[in-house]
C-alpha cells in the first residue's frame, strides 16, 4: 500500500541520519505476509539488562500482540530482549488464531535470538480480521537474525510502514554528568490516528540506565503529552504500541534527571508531529491552542473537539477560514464555554471577540494564513488558566481515496 502512495506534501527531506545506540541491533527483510517485493518485518535485538516500557491502546478490540506485551512489560530484565514487527496483517479480531501466531512468533524469536520468550515482544500493523500467516515470518527468522546490525535502524523503520508514505525517526542527545547519553526512535502512523493512542507503533531506544519502573512513570506522563495530543481522524486503533527501551550500556543513570526527560520528551513530540504530516491524505499541520479554559481537562476537551471536527478538517483542506466552525466545535465539545467570553484566532490574526466578529477582522488576511501549509488556531475561553495543545491535519478526498481501497 504505502509504496503506492504519493509522499506527503508535509514529509521532511528524508529519515534523518539517527545514531547508533549501544545495546541495540536491527534487521529487515520481506516474509511477504501481505506487500510484494517490500520489507514488511522488523528484528530488534537488545543487550541483556535493558529496561523496557511500554504504552499501549486502551481499546476493548486490542490485539493479540498487544495483550501479550502488556502481560510482559515490568517483568524481569536481566536476560536480552526482543522486538519483533511486521506489517500487512495486524493480528486483531482473530480469536485463538491470534494467540497462537504470538505463541509460534515468540518461541521461534526466543529459539533463533536466544532471549528469554518472556522477553520477546511482538507488533502487528495492518488488516483487521485476517489470521496472520505467521510461518511466513517464521521462515525468515534465521536471515533476520544474521544480518542484525546496529546501523540499520533506517531499514527498520520502512519495514513497519502501512499507508505511511515516508518513515519517521528523531534523535537527542545530552550531556549528563560530562558523560553524552543518545536517544534514538522511529514511528508508523498515518491513518486510524486518535489519543488512546492512535494506530502507531513507537520505538524508542536509550543507551542511558534507569529503573523500568521509573521509564514506564516518564513514558505515561510524556505520552500524555505528546501522542495523546495527535489526531488524523478521531478513529483508535486496535494494535497501538509504544515502547522505550534502555540499554544502559552509557553507564549513565538518568533516573529523575531533567535534562533526559526533556530530550525524551523532544524526540516523542517530533515523532508525534510526523505522524500528522503524513495523516492520510494531509496537505496542511494543524496546530490548535487554547487557552483561558476552566482546567486543563476542559481546554484538551475544547481542542479535540475542534481537532475532530469533519466541518473544520474540510474548510481547512479548502482553505477558508470559516471560524464559525470552530465556534460550532467548542459548543458541542461538553466542557465549560461562555459565547461572549471566547476569542479566536487564525495565526496571529485576530478573528471573533465577545461574541461576535472582530471589527478590524478582514477575511483576506484569514484567508491567506489557511493557504500555508501550517494552520494556527488559538481560542481563549475567558473562563481560567486551563491551557492545551493539540496537532492534527486537513481532511482531503485523498483520505476516502486510500480508505477505500485499503484492502485491495
């Protein structure tokens, strides 16, 4: 599918160049579970002691691979660890089949990887509903395993993509005791994208030391902020997956340092944000900011709900500044709102005060700010300090285009 597809018109020049994180390896190769002659899966292996954390859907249709990793996460740590993905097929709504192609996968990556099978964590992305022909992956096990190498992170993130068009990476590093500690990550989405957490696949590798319980803390609190604040179109997947892994291999104990939870949280916030550049069908990224809430709560409220909003995606997508569709979204959003208190901005131009439109408003200069490619939207409910943020993307026909044809 995604070899089909245009690139987003809002995609980075290329995958940045990630470094190396000691204690991680990777490799690729096609087992042809749905995509002709591409990559569709992914082998991490991890030095033994790493921490791994994990968040994952909150959906009551979770998949398979999702239920098995949740069962893992915070268990022991010391032997090696594994992640194995593939994409094409997602594992989800196939009863005991499901089960069954997480118990061969993660036997075989424990008989071919040596790691613990307590320790081997598995990601599907794809087709709902259709088994997933695992001994197809199986048979690629071995050739997987001989060509694990640390610079391949790049082959990696391609292997996972579905409707994505272009993979997405980002790096930090900082210095933490005069000693540098490197982060590295890469991320799938594009489509089926909502908080809770989207139909994302996240990997987020650290060479630092910490405990996981503290890593699974820091990850929850950063998700909050960052993959829970992206929408493309309001849908939740079933197989969402996001984990960080930390190798320790720097020697470097981070835990509780703010330096790292910043640059942590910076790699999260760029991984987020290229999953909305390359929403299904995008053409403009959305930043919608408000402010002036009675509590943080109502302000995210407020802001999803324009997020999601058909009406405003599509005057965004045709460039018109219709801002009456904003005040149509915070009205039914449920949280706190006063007509007459509320104020909304399109960029820096200052569109609705008090209830009414802005006498200096000129539809023009609205018009011409919806005409690049980043979209500002800014409300203050007038009502407190509650304040959000969120990013979401532009609906276009180009998104019924690549969801209707999704499976064929």
């Amino acid at each position: 599918m995604a070899a089909d597809l245009p690139v987003s018109p809002l995609a980075p020049d290329r995958f940045p160049d990630l470094p190396e994180i000691a204690g991680v390896r990777f490799a690729a190769g096609a087992a042809g579970v749905r995509y002709a002659g591409r990559d569709d899966v992914m082998l991490a292996v991890l030095a033994p002691g790493t921490a791994v954390a994990g968040v994952f859907t909150r959906s009551a249709t979770r998949s398979a691979p999702v239920l098995d990793c949740q069962s893992k996460i915070g268990g022991d740590n010391s032997g090696a660890a594994a992640i194995l993905v593939n994409s094409g097929n997602a594992n989800a709504f196939t009863g005991r089949h499901g089960l069954a192609s997480v118990a061969a996968i993660t036997g075989a990556v424990s008989d071919v990887t040596g790691v613990p099978q307590a320790r081997v964590f598995t990601a599907s992305t794809g087709v709902i509903g259709e088994p997933l022909p695992h001994d197809r992956i199986l048979a690629r096990l071995a050739d997987l395993n001989d060509a694990l190498a640390a610079d391949a992170v790049e082959s990696a993130a391609r292997a996972i993509m579905t409707t994505d068009t272009f993979p997405k990476g980002a790096s930090q590093q900082v210095e933490i005791g005069g000693k540098t500690v490197t982060i590295a990550g890469f991320a799938k989405g594009s489509g089926m994208i909502a908080p809770d957490m989207a139909t994302m696949l996240v990997y987020i590798f650290t060479d630092a030391a910490a405990e996981q319980t503290y890593l699974q803390r820091l990850l929850g609190n950063l998700t909050k902020r960052s993959f829970n604040c992206i929408t493309v179109d309001s849908d939740t997947s079933t197989s969402d997956s996001l984990m960080l892994c930390a190798t320790g291999a720097s020697g470097v104990d981070v835990t509780g340092h703010a330096d790292f939870e910043q640059a942590l949280r910076t790699v999260m916030l760029d991984l987020a944000h290229q999953v909305v550049r390359d929403g299904e069908g995008a053409t403009k990224f959305v930043t919608i900011a408000v402010t002036g809430a009675a509590n943080d709560g109502d302000a995210k409220t407020h802001a999803m709900a324009i997020a999601n909003s058909p009406l405003v995606k599509t005057a965004i997508a045709g460039e018109d500044p219709n801002w009456g569709r904003v005040v149509m979204a915070i009205g039914k959003s449920g949280a706190a709102a006063d007509r007459d208190l509320l104020s909304i901005r399109f960029g820096d131009i200052l569109v609705a005060e008090q209830g009414w439109v802005s006498p200096d408003y000129r539809e023009e200069d609205a018009a011409a700010h919806m005409r690049g490619d980043e979209v500002q939207i800014t409300v203050d409910l007038g009502l407190g300090d509650g304040s959000a943020t969120v990013w979401t993307c532009d609906l276009t026909h180009a998104y019924i285009d690549i969801n209707a044809d999704y499976r064929s």
